[in-house]
C-alpha cells in the first residue's frame, strides 16, 4: 500500500511530466491501434484474393493482364507506398499480370495513354487529376471506339476521388477504400459511364466524368487550403474574405442548348442463342418470296437550339454519373445554376456545403437537361473553369455528351445501394 501512495505522490508532485506521459501513451497506443487494424484489413482482403488466385483457368486462356497508371505525387508524395502495401498484393495473390506505370509529370498520362497497347484492363490508381488525363488520353486515341471497351478500374490514391462514391463504399479509412476499390476490379462487375467532351476554339477536346463548375463557389474553394492554420472555420473564412475582395460575384453567361435524346434500350448481355437449320431455311424463304420493303431515307431534321441568359453565382455542367445505375429514359447532361440573390451570410452557408458536396444546390436553384451545351462568356470575362477538380482558364466552349462511353468496375454492394436511392424526375423530351 505505501509503494501505491508514493507512485500516487510522485505523479502529483510531477503533474506536467505525468500529463505529457499521458498523453504520448495515449497517442502511441491509438497509433498502434490504427496500424493494427489496418492489418486486418489487408489480411482479410489477401484472404478473399487468394480465393480467386486458386480458380483453375482454362488452357486456351491465360493471366488476365492490366495496365497501371500509377502517379505517385498523389496523396503527397505517398501515393506509390499506399499502392505497394494496399493494392498490388491483392491484384498478385489473385493472378493477375500487371504492369505498372509511373508518371513524371502533369500531362504525361495523356501521352501514356496515346501510346499504350491493348490491355484487358486499365487500372488509374491516383485522385481526379490522374482518372481525367488518363480518359482524355483514352478518348484521343484514333482507336477510341475499340479501347474505349477495355474496362477501367479506379483505384483512389489521389486528395480528392470524386467518383469513388460512385463506384465503392467509401469510409474515414483509407486503407480500407483502397482494398474494397482493388477487390471490386478482381470480381469484374462494371457500369456504364457518361462522359462529357469539352472542346474550345482551338485546344484539342477535355473529356470528363464528373463535370466542368465555374463560378464564386469554385474560386473560394481553389484557396481554402491556403487558410488551413484556421482549422475547422477555414471554409467560412474563405468565403467571407472573398465577399471584402469583390462583392456580387454575379457572373453572367449565355447557354445554347440541344433537348435531351432519348436513351436507346440496353442490349442483352448474352448473345441470344442461332435458332436451328429448319427455322432458318423458313426465314430465308419467306424474306425471298415476300422481301421486306424498304423504307425511304430519313431526312435529317436541323438541330433546335436553344439560348437562355444566365446571371448566377455558379455554373455546373455535370453528368449523371453521381448514380450511374438509374435508369433513365433520356440520355442527357444536367446544367445547374445557383440564383444570383444570395446575402453573403446565405453564400458562407452555401459555400460549406458545397465544401463537402459540390453538386449541392440551393432550393431556387435553376436547372436544365441537355444533350450539348455551348457557352458564351461576355467580352473580357476571366477565370478559370474546374473541369474533374483541374484548373483550365475560361473560354467559351461547347460541351457534348457521349452516352455510357466507359465501363468502370463497380462495387456489387454500392451497386445494390444505389439502386435503393429515390429516382430523380426527368425533363421529357418535346416533340
């Protein structure tokens, strides 16, 4: 009992020592708890790999073989080790061939991907600067049509990953997101995604899977970082600054537009089985003695544009992709834009939540369906456009949208849950 009360003693008489003990203690034990579960996770996810590394393969196949474009700046410089412990022994315990390759520098996937062979599957393991170069690079190709049907898996490595909450379950760890991401290309369930080409007066055509935002809103959150010594109120102080330096931030802008195209029906997932030799002879006889007629040629009729004048505080040309299992019955771009009447106390409370979600929008907010989109900026407009979280200077530009271009592996059960989300009204068609 005394050697009790005189540790007791001790640890009163030195309170700052005993406290900061404490303290590192505490943060050792809660580090080393993080690595441990972290370990789990990797153990669990090698488990279910190993699983498919044992399936038999037939003699005429053989290894599936993926590309990886791999940036390792992403994630501040730890994107390659995050890669090396999280991803590749997932994909080599299930027997799958890769090939990595590592980018240099901004721009160089694009020129990779120019370049690249036929693979059977294209893993991008870096954020969304990574993901648009490497489908911009894609989609250049004179060969787009074939390689557009190798399928994609998006691994993320990257600050911002605006499409994993498309494609997988995502949480607060990071270790977890990127196994579930590499064991979803491993199980082979993909999804059709839209992509949006923009195309300005001279420069080669941008693809992207996400959308292009322009306005206040995207130039506050270009310099939220800067303010990080602010902590949590860094987004409000942001935007309040940004209100001292120039106030409205109206921004005006003219939209040509095209009415959504209806979406053609899915085609079966299985070739439908050649029906026998009698019925086949049947129907070459009856297609000989009774041919079918032909129908006149359709006259192509000029397309309908549209314009409409927008005054607003943020323009955002997205697509659907934020569900991409909805079904919907028109092929279409969404064109949002914010009112331009907010108070600045309103657009310091829209700007945080735009901060967590950008394609949240004010309930008076304006919003169109289009199937191309041109936009028109006044004379001596400046700026910069987000296309996909990069940064491109504003001009005007005309936006197309190529309907289920890419096919991206999916999640079976984000796929499930989304399914379950409420489907959003569509705009119809007019005749």
């Amino acid at each position: 009992m005394a050697r009790v009360v005189k540790v007791f003693r001790t640890l009163r008489n030195h309170w700052k020592k005993s406290t900061l003990a404490v303290c590192v203690l505490s943060y050792g034990g809660y580090w080393l708890y993080g690595k441990h579960c972290e370990s789990v996770v990797r153990r669990e996810a090698c488990q279910i790999a190993r699983e498919f590394g044992r399936q038999q393969v037939a003699p005429h196949e053989g290894l599936k073989k993926a590309t990886v474009i791999l940036n390792p700046a992403a994630s501040n410089g730890k994107a390659n080790s995050l890669f090396e412990k999280n991803a590749a022994p997932i994909l080599h315990l299930a027997g799958v061939e890769i090939t990595v390759v590592k980018t240099d520098y901004e721009g160089q996937a694009k020129k990779l991907l120019e370049l690249m062979e036929l693979t059977d599957m294209l893993i991008v393991a870096g954020g969304d600067g990574t993901l648009q170069e490497v489908v911009t690079g894609l989609l250049r190709r004179p060969d787009q049509e074939t390689f557009s049907n190798t399928p994609i898996g998006f691994i993320p490595l990257g600050s911002n990953n605006s499409l994993s909450p498309s494609l997988h379950f995502l949480s607060d760890d990071k270790v977890k997101n990127i196994t579930s991401a590499t064991l979803s290309i491993l199980k082979g369930e993909t999804v059709p995604l839209d992509v949006l080409q923009i195309k300005g007066e001279k420069e080669q055509p941008v693809f992207a899977l996400v959308g292009l935002r322009w306005g206040a809103f995207r130039d506050v959150a270009a310099r939220i970082s800067k303010y990080w010594y602010l902590g949590p109120l860094k987004a409000n102080a942001a935007h309040w600054l940004h209100t001292l330096k120039e106030w409205p931030l109206v921004r005006d802008v003219s939209i040509l537009y095209l009415a959504p195209t209806p979406r053609p029906p899915d085609l079966p997932s299985q070739k439908p089985a050649r029906p026998n030799l009698l019925r086949r002879i049947v129907c070459r006889l009856k297609n000989y003695w009774n041919p079918p007629v032909k129908e006149p040629p359709k006259v192509e009729e000029p397309e309908k544009w549209e314009e409409q004048q927008l005054s607003t505080l943020e323009l955002y040309i997205q697509t659907h992709n934020k569900n991409p299992v909805e079904r919907r019955i028109n092929d279409s771009l969404l064109i949002c834009a914010e009112p331009n009447n907010f108070t600045v106390g309103e657009f310091i409370a829209a700007g945080s939540k735009k901060q967590k979600d950008p394609t949240v929008f004010s309930e008076n907010h304006m919003e169109l369906e289009a199937s191309a989109c041109r936009m028109k900026l006044p004379e001596g407009a400046s700026g910069f456009y987000s296309i996909d979280n990069e940064e491109y200077e504003a001009m005007p530009v005309e936006i197309s949208l190529l309907p289920r271009k890419l096919r991206f592996f999916i999640s079976t059960e984000r796929r499930e849950q989304l399914r379950t989300q409420p489907q959003r009204r569509e705009q119809q068609p007019e005749d």
